[in-house]
C-alpha cells in the first residue's frame, strides 16, 4: 500500500534532495519523521521533487497479514521516539 503527500511548493534543489533523509541537515524535519515511521512499519520511503515546482513524498507500507502481530504487540516492541534536545 502507499501514502503519497504532495505539495506545490519551491520543490528541493539536486543538493537538497541527496540529504532529504538526514535529520540534521534537512530544513524540513517531518521527511525523515515519515521515513522513520514507514520504516517501523516495515515499509519504506520515497520522495520526488523539482525545484520551483514542488515535492511528493511516497510512503510504502507492507499489507498485513492475518497471522501477523497485533498492533498491539507492534507497539509494546518498538521503542518509543524521543525528542533530542536542542
């Protein structure tokens, strides 16, 4: 399944766009919050940009499967995020 978020605004530049997923060098912080979670659930990320145009961020995320974890389960396995101080 995927989950695409686009938008129409000033798009990444070629630079930008090789560091999108890096927390400390991006100016946009939910990027690599999206990969993170899409990751945790077993999926993964993909953005499209063009400057001056605009960004669609993909995210891919495996189909359950009957005999799969709760989701329940899920979140008692996975730690919890934490903010870092600034």
């Amino acid at each position: 399944m995927r989950l695409t978020v686009k938008d129409n605004g000033s798009g990444f530049s070629a630079e930008c766009l090789e560091s999108v997923f890096d927390p400390a060098v991006t100016v946009r912080p939910a990027v690599p919050a999206a990969r993170e979670l899409a990751g945790r659930l077993g999926g993964f990320a993909r953005v499209e940009s063009v400057e001056g145009i605009g960004t669609a961020v993909h995210l891919y995320f495996c189909r359950a499967d009957p005999s799969a974890k709760s989701t329940r389960q899920l979140r008692e396995e996975v730690p919890s995020t934490r903010a870092a101080a600034a």
